[in-house]
C-alpha cells in the first residue's frame, strides 16, 4: 500500500509531530470521513511507500532520515501572497527547504505543484508567466518534475469568491501559460504536466504523465500490480490507489481557494482535539469503534 499524506490535510505542515510518533509506534489509525464509527489501522509493516503532500515542508526536513520507506513528495510552491494563503509561510524558507529534500532524496522523486492557477486583476496571465519562470529559475538543479491544475469551483472557493476575485480563463490564456510555463521548464532542464485537467496543453509542451502513475509507482516499490485511484474523477486520472491518512476540515493554512476545508470553525475545532499521542489524528478512540485492519 502506498500511504498519501495528505490530500485531506497538510499533516507535515501542523502535525508532523504526531506523524512520526505514529511511524515510531509502527502503526496508526484513520477514521472513515463517510462512516464515523469504522476505523482504518495500518501498519507500517504494509506500507510499501510514502507520498508526503503539502505546502510547508520545513517541519519533516530533519526526520527525513529517519523514515526507512520509500518517499515520494509533492511539495505545492504558488505564487499567491497573505490575501489567498494567510497561513502559509516563507515562500523562500519553503523553496530552500525543497532544495533540502532534493539533497536527501534525489530530484526524481519529488514534485512541485504550481497549483492552483487561477485569474484576477492582481493574479493575471503576466503575473504567473513571470512568478513560473522565477520559480524555475531558483530550483534550477534541484528539481526535474512541475504539475500544475487550474482552480475548480469547490464549496470554499464559493465561500472566498469576494477575496478571489476570478477571472475566466479564456482560451488566449491558456495559450500564454502552455508556451511560457513549457519554455521556462525546458529552460530549467525541467518537465511541467497537468493533472487531471481537460486542457492538458501537450500541443505546446507540456508532458502527458500521471502524478503517480504504474511506472513509477513500480519504481517506488519494486511491485507491478496496482489498482487504480477510484477517488479520482472520471476517467482522466490514471493514480495508482492511495490510502490518505488524512482529515477534512483540519488545515490551518485557510488558503482562500482549498477544497480540503469547507468550515473553518471545524478547522479550529479539530485542531484544539489533536493529540500528538493519540493513534489517530483528530480526537481519540471510543470503545464502540469498529476497527479493522486495511491490508
């Protein structure tokens, strides 16, 4: 099994600390966002590989060393300021964390997510063309691998539609980003693709790959038989099936246009229930949980 941490939550952002407590136990529990009394308990003796997801990497760096499986990482590095990311740091302690990373785990193994791009009169085309191009430019050596998506019309974003300010994208725009962002990756020695979007932009360079596709989920984990993602929407995502460990509603970086929180006072809520030291993220057990090991 490979274990997403997380596309629910940014557990290396504000809960590192209980991640590794978790991997030091050798197991961990994960409750059913659907079914609130079922619980998930994996053990890491199953886990054949690790895929961290998030937008501040800072707190993982040093324990890197210690996590003996394979690791992958989607780091999401925007070029967005306090009005759309009130939380999130440093956009320069983030990319000189990503160079550690690379450092520690090879540049074939982690990916930054430029996502998601979205239009206003402050966040316009020329905007991102120039904030792209820079992006690569400070990676440069450190980093092979760049996804982008386009915001969707998630509940939150409805929420923030005043603080976003979108604009459509019309079809010169995507023209715009598909030449600059593949001239500035190639510029780079990089590659840039999209992920699971209808416009994949491969007639001006972009690659056609998956985030986590069989190949190399094979690389990842020496095994060659994987089923597909089901979370993934219709039948544009090609994933490998992931286990996220994550919460909904838990992020405490409130960017204006996420699709993992939809109640921020739910954010706060659960934030204040989390032990470190509890098996599972939010809250505890309850004796009338049924538990059940996920293989």
């Amino acid at each position: 099994m490979i274990l997403n941490v997380s596309g629910r939550t940014d557990i290396i952002a504000f809960y590192c600390e209980w991640f590794m407590n978790r991997y030091k136990k050798g197991y961990i529990d994960v409750r059913n966002p659907f079914y609130n009394k079922q619980v998930s308990r994996i053990n890491f003796s199953d886990v054949d590989a690790i895929m961290f997801c998030t937008k501040n990497p800072i707190p993982i760096v040093k324990h890197l060393q210690e996590i003996t499986k394979p690791i992958l990482f989607h780091v999401t590095l925007t070029p967005y300021k306090k009005d759309i990311e009130p939380n999130v740091p440093s956009k320069k302690e983030i990319i000189e964390a990503i160079k550690e990373i690379s450092n520690i785990i090879g540049k074939d193994n982690l990916y930054i997510r430029y996502d998601p791009v979205f239009l206003s009169d402050k966040y316009n085309i020329n905007y991102h063309i120039k904030a792209f191009d820079k992006m690569c430019s400070l990676l440069n050596g450190y980093v092979t691998n760049i996804i982008i998506s386009f915001i969707d019309n998630y509940k939150n974003v409805q929420n923030n539609i005043k603080d976003l300010k979108l604009r459509k994208f019309a079809e010169k725009d995507f023209e715009q980003i598909g030449i600059n962002f593949s001239r500035s990756a190639s510029n780079h020695g990089m590659t840039v693709q999209t992920c699971f979007e209808e416009r994949r932009l491969l007639e001006y360079g972009f690659i056609k790959r998956d985030c986590l596709g069989v190949e190399l989920a094979h690389k990842l984990t020496g095994k060659t038989k994987f089923k597909k993602w089901k979370a993934r929407r219709g039948n544009m995502c090609n994933c490998v099936e992931m286990v996220d460990i994550g919460v909904y509603n838990s992020c405490k970086h409130f960017c204006k246009y996420c699709y993992a929180n939809y109640d921020e006072n739910r954010v706060i809520d659960n934030y204040h229930n989390h032990d470190p030291n509890s098996s599972l993220l939010i809250g505890h057990l309850a004796s009338d949980d049924i538990i059940k090991i996920r293989k």
